[in-house]
C-alpha cells in the first residue's frame, strides 16, 4: 500500500477558535457597531424641546 502522507495546512484546533469567533465574538462585534448606529441616528432629531407657558 501506498503511504498516505498529508500535509496539515491548518492545525486541529482551528475549528475551536473558528467556532468561538464566529459564535461569540462576531455576533458581539455586530451587535455593537449596531447598537452605535442606532444611538447616532436616534439622537440626532429625537427630542423636541417646547417652550414654557408663562404666567
């Protein structure tokens, strides 16, 4: 039989760390810059000041 060599491109625990980014850190990183677009565009025209009655 033939000699199966392989060469290992990438190490045996990539698929923990692809699995740990791609579960955790990702949806955290999106979650965040989400999070900063929606506080910019709702501050900036949100609030309406009236003025006060007098007496």
């Amino acid at each position: 039989m033939a000699e199966q060599n392989y060469d290992v491109i990438v190490p045996e625990s990539a698929s923990k760390w692809i699995g740990l980014v791609a579960g955790l850190l990702l949806p955290l990183f999106i979650g965040v810059v989400g999070a900063q677009i929606y506080g910019t565009i709702s501050s900036q025209g949100g609030e309406q000041v009236y003025p006060l009655p007098e007496e």
